[in-house]
C-alpha cells in the first residue's frame, strides 16, 4: 500500500472575511464536498437507522469507535469482513476514532457528554460522583477496564494505529489524550506534550503499517490539537504536530480539533487552532452537531464535523426543527396529525405523523427511536449542507443570521 499521489483536500470557495471555506476531501470511497456532518456509528451502526438510511437522508460518511469496535466483535473480524464499510454495508467513505475519547471518558467516569463550561475548573482527580475510574494514563499509554466484562487492555498509540488499520476506515485519527476542562493548567500543559508525543508515534507506526498492508486503499491519518481553553497551548499544539513529518515526509493528512471546547470562546479556539494549522489540510471539529456552533465553527475554518448528539437525542423524544428544538411525547402532539415538519423532505416526514410518533414512545415502540434518528440526521445533515451552499454562493452572513434568529427566537421571548 502506498500514500496517494492526488491532492487529498481541494479548496473551492472562500469566505471573504473569515477563515471559512467549501471544499472537497478525495477517499478511496468517494469524495466528501465539505462543509459536511460526518453521522456517528459508534458501533458500526448509526443507532436504530439502517446504513441504507443514511444514504438516503444525505449522509456522506460514517464514524465508528475503535475502542468500542476493538471490544466488540474485534477489530480483526472487521478486518477479517473486509473493512468497516464492507462489515456494515456502508459503500461511502468512512471515519475511525483512536480511543481518545475513551481516555478522558473512561478515566474520569463520564459516559457522554463533557462540559463547554470552563467556570467548574476544580482539579486533576475530578471523577463523576458514583462511577469508578476505568481508564489509566501514563507517558507511554493508557490501560483501559473493559466496560464489558472488566477485563484489561492496553493501548498506545502503536496498538490504535493496528487497530484502526484494520477497521480500514478513508481517515482515522492519532491517539490523543482528551482533558477536561476541570483540569488545571499544569496538567493541560502535560498533556499537550504527551499527546505530541503520541502523535509522533502514530505517523512512524502508521507508514510501517501502511508498507506493510500491500493492496489495501491508503488511510488518511489526521492529528488532533489539545489545548483545552488555553490560546497558547492550543497554538502550540497546533504547530507542533504540523512539524510532525515521519520518515517519508508526508506527516498528517489532516488534523483534528478536539478537547473540552469551552461553548462561549468556540469561535475563538478554533480560530487560534486554524490559523496555526496548514491551510491546504482538511480541519475536523470532533464532538459538535448544535446550529450555532455550525455557524461558528466553519467561519473560523473547520471542515467537518461529527457528533453523536443527533441521534442520542431522538432517542429521548427531542427533535430539531427551524424553529427550534422540542420533544414530540408530549401531550400537546397526541393528537397533531402533521408531519414533524412539513417542510422537511426526511423519510419520516413524508410518511408519519406529530400523534403517530408520540404513540410510539408512549408504547414503548422501537420504531420511535428509528424515526426520530432519520429526522435528526437528516435536520443535521442539510443544515451543514445549506451552510455550505451559502459560502459558494456568497450569502453565508445573511443565512446565518436567518437560520439562527428563526431556530432560537423561542429561547428569547
């Protein structure tokens, strides 16, 4: 297997007065035009949905879990299938993340969600009340407790780079350290060199192992930038992985921007991160899906993002419309024979009602679940997609200020 000749990122269009831009990511299994929404499907699913769904809803890629995969069923049996696309019947391109996420998750006994507060900083032995710290980290990698069964298992950077070839995903990731913003400066500033470190590792691992693997399409790898709240580290952070080259001289293919992103300074971190980073390489936002941080995130020069959020939430009866968010089981819907939005042109919308769904998660009903999840994605895809139409055709600032005013004027009045 050898790196491809090609460009892997073309640039298209420019925003005028930002660092924003449309573009178009080149993989073995398709072109991505960006900006895009990258679906979540941690566990080679996109939950509830099947893969042929998100096709049809306008999906152009998937993310699964490495370290979730790893578990289960095991990375070698994806291998084994033929890759993450062929094991999941999905024929687009594909993501993999390295475990990072894991690090922080894992080790501080958070299951989901991380704060965007910085306010909370406390310490670096903050762990959620009641929950057991199942992650270790040390300077040459991290000894994670399976969340299954208990066993041990150790990654490295070396062990998510054999993991994450045989998931055979378009792009993957560099094993990184995730902090919270709970942690103090100090530990921020150690983390920052020890996932610079690892990325180091990552990029000699992954062209032995892209040598090695004859016959198999090239693997993007992408960097991630830490940081937390802080501009010198986060700038830092990113020039030092851009000096990253490895033997061959190619270094990252693209780069992440990852961490506990405080909600108030978005724009402004992924500026500090963007200006540092080279500008003909794609930038992903990990962990983002809410309209305004859309908005905020591709003026400031991110590409692509991905965020289990869309999916989670429907789950729980919570749909995103234009004009807002709300949840469809309660009372006011059990007899709204309308669509969820009329304007909508998801499956879902063009086939069931507002008091159909409700019924649904009243009874219990699996399908709930499903519908919801293909409304969401949907929602979320075409947001980021229009978002992108706006840029090429030079209206982005009066579409933000539209979208935005109709989707939270009920948070103001």
């Amino acid at each position: 297997m050898s790196a491809p000749n090609d460009p892997f990122f073309s640039i298209d269009t420019r925003l005028d007065d930002r660092l924003g831009r449309t573009g178009t990511i080149h993989t073995p299994h398709g072109d991505i035009a960006t900006p895009a929404f990258i679906a979540v499907g941690t566990k080679a699913t996109v939950k509830a949905v099947l893969p042929e769904a998100m096709k049809e809803l306008g999906a152009q890629a998937v993310l699964a879990n490495a370290y979730h995969l790893y578990l289960q069923p095991g990375s070698d049996i994806v291998d084994e299938a033929g890759g993450l696309g062929k094991f999941m019947n999905w024929d687009g391109p594909t993501f993999t993340d390295s475990g990072g996420f894991q690090v922080m998750s894992l080790g501080v006994g958070f299951k989901k969600v991380i704060s965007m507060d910085a306010s909370r900083v406390e310490s670096d032995d903050v762990i959620a009340e009641g929950k057991e710290r199942l992650a270790h980290v040390d300077d040459d990698g991290v000894t994670f407790k399976s969340h299954l069964d208990g066993s041990s298992h150790r990654f490295t950077p070396e062990v998510s780079m054999q993991i994450q070839h045989q998931l055979g995903a378009d792009i993957m990731f560099a094993f990184d350290e995730l902090t919270t913003l709970m942690n103090t400066r100090g530990y921020q500033e150690m983390s920052v060199d020890r996932t610079q470190a690892w990325a180091q590792r990552c990029v000699l691992e992954h062209e032995r192992l892209t040598a090695e693997r004859v016959g198999k399409p090239y693997q993007a790898l992408f960097g991630v930038v830490q940081g937390a709240q802080y501009e010198d580290l986060r700038r830092k952070a990113a020039h030092d992985l851009e000096t990253i080259t490895g033997e061959t001289g190619r270094g990252f293919d693209g780069y992440g921007i990852g961490g506990a992103l405080e909600k108030q300074n978005l724009g402004t971190i992924t500026r500090w991160v963007n200006e540092e980073l080279p500008e003909h390489k794609p930038r992903h936002m990990l962990g983002i899906s809410e309209p305004d941080d859309f908005f905020t995130a591709i003026e400031n020069g991110a590409d692509t993002f991905d965020c289990v959020n869309p999916s989670r939430v429907a789950r729980n009866a919570a749909i995103y419309v234009p004009t807002g968010r709300f949840n469809i089981n309660t009372a006011k819907h059990r007899r709204d024979f309308t669509p969820i939005d009329e304007n909508c042109d998801c499956y879902t919308c063009a086939h069931y009602t507002r008091a159909y769904i409700h019924h649904l998660f009243k009874a219990k009903e699996m399908l709930a679940s499903t519908l919801c999840t293909i409304h969401n994605e949907r929602f979320t895809v075409k947001l980021v997609d229009d978002i992108r139409e706006s840029i090429q055709q030079n209206r982005f600032h009066e579409f933000k200020d539209e979208f935005l005013g109709r989707f939270y004027s009920a948070k103001r009045s």
